[in-house]
C-alpha cells in the first residue's frame, strides 16, 4: 500500500512534469507553433494563414494560444508565452512550491 510520502512525491513529480512539458510545447520557437495551432484548430477558429492571424469568436479559449499558433511570432514563443499565460504559469509554480513544502513536512514528520 502507498504510503502518504509517495502519493505526496508522485503528485508534485506529475505537477511539476506538467509545468515543464507545457513550457517546453509552447515555449519552444517553431513547436510551439504546431502545438498552439493544433489547438486553435480544435476550438473551431479559422486557421491562420501567411499573412494573417487565426480568426477565434470573442470569448473563446483558444484566444490566448493565436499569437502562438502563427509562424511569424514563432520566434518569440517564450515572450509570448510569459505575455499571455504568465499569471498561469506563476500560480502552477506556486502550486508545484505548495506541494513540495508539503512533502517535506511529511518527511521531516517522519523522521522524528
């Protein structure tokens, strides 16, 4: 049976797995372009061409991933991404941080 220090380390390995493998799908120039549009894509928005953005409805969620999905800003992907998903990425790191502390407390618990 896990024990309450494995379930607790198997948790933040997978939060913080998640951060790092969503960094690195819409951070990275150029994948970050494939990923985003495949996105966009599924949101029903109108694909984006050479020379124009992806056309989404207002409201939709796939709004913030546009910027990401053109190859023009392919470049630019890890400032983009900070720009539109920085609030995001600071609470998931928060999280990750609150998890962490938790595991230790469990082992620090443990060892007295």
């Amino acid at each position: 049976m896990p024990t309450n220090r494995s379930v607790c380390r198997f948790i933040f390995w997978l939060a913080t797995g998640s951060l790092i493998a969503f960094c690195l799908t819409f951070g990275l120039p150029f994948v970050s372009t494939i990923g985003a549009g495949k996105i966009v894509e599924m949101a029903g928005c109108r694909p984006p061409s050479f020379d124009m953005q992806a056309v989404c409805p207002p409201g939709s969620y796939a709004e913030r991933f546009i910027p990401l999905s053109h190859w023009f800003t392919s470049g630019f992907a890890p400032f983009v991404l900070l720009k539109n998903f920085g609030g995001l990425l600071a609470a998931w790191g928060g999280g990750c941080a609150a998890i962490g502390f938790a595991c230790a407390m469990l082992e620090a618990r443990r060892s007295r």
